[in-house]
C-alpha cells in the first residue's frame, strides 16, 4: 500500500474496531435490592499508523475481557443507593510497540475497549421526585 495518509484512515474503519463483540448480562431482582452482572468480550484489533516517508508500523492488539457488577438498594420509595465495579479483573490494554508509543508517552492505543486505567470503582445516590 501507498504511504499517502489512506492506508491509516482505512484501517481505522476496517480493522482497528474489533470484529466482534459478546455481551452476557444478568440481572436479579427482589423487593428492594437489584444485582447486576455483564461480562464483555470483544475481538482483536489491527492498527496501522503512517508516519509518513513510507514508515507505517502495524500492531495486532490481542482479544479483551471485562467484567462489571453493580449492586442497589431501595433506601425509600424514591431514594436508591447504588455501588458497582467496572472493570471487576482490573484489566488493561495490551502496551503499543515502541514504534507507536510516542516515545513512551502513549503507551496504550486510544481505541482499546477497555480503558487504561484499570479497575473502576463507584456509588451512586438516586432520587425521584
């Protein structure tokens, strides 16, 4: 391929998303308390850069896993608390080659399906009026 700025864009489009994606979620519900499960999956990624004078390093970035949980509680009628984990097995993206890392600046590709910093967690405090 022509190093003319098209090869990357095509990439981008073609192979820099995951070809698949598998999402298993589960929810259980009683009275006042809701837990919730998800496991998602989603395939490998090819990314392409083109640095121009024809250097144009090519990375596959292996297939991802996460896991998230999230648990509620009815507090009031109209008040729920709510405390949950994204990212339960505290994965991370594979690292990009040193060719494409911006000189250890950017040490995970900006489109990863699981984000770079790792386990998430987080409450919630909803009202209904």
């Amino acid at each position: 391929m022509a190093s003319t700025g098209c090869c990357q864009e095509v990439n981008t489009l073609q192979e820099a998303a995951p070809r698949w994606k598998a999402l298993l979620s589960a929810e259980w519900t009683a009275d006042r308390y809701r837990l919730l499960g998800r496991l998602n999956g989603y395939g490998s990624t090819v990314r392409v850069f083109n640095f121009g004078g024809g250097f144009e390093p090519r990375q596959r970035y292996g297939a991802e896993t996460s896991v998230d949980l999230e648990g509620a509680f009815d507090v009031t009628g109209s008040l729920t608390w709510t405390a949950g984990v994204s990212n339960l097995l505290d994965n991370y993206p594979d690292r990009s080659d040193a060719a494409i890392n911006y000189f250890g600046n950017l040490p995970w590709d900006v489109l990863s399906p699981v984000g770079i910093n790792g386990r998430y967690l987080y409450t919630r405090l909803t009202a209904r009026f």
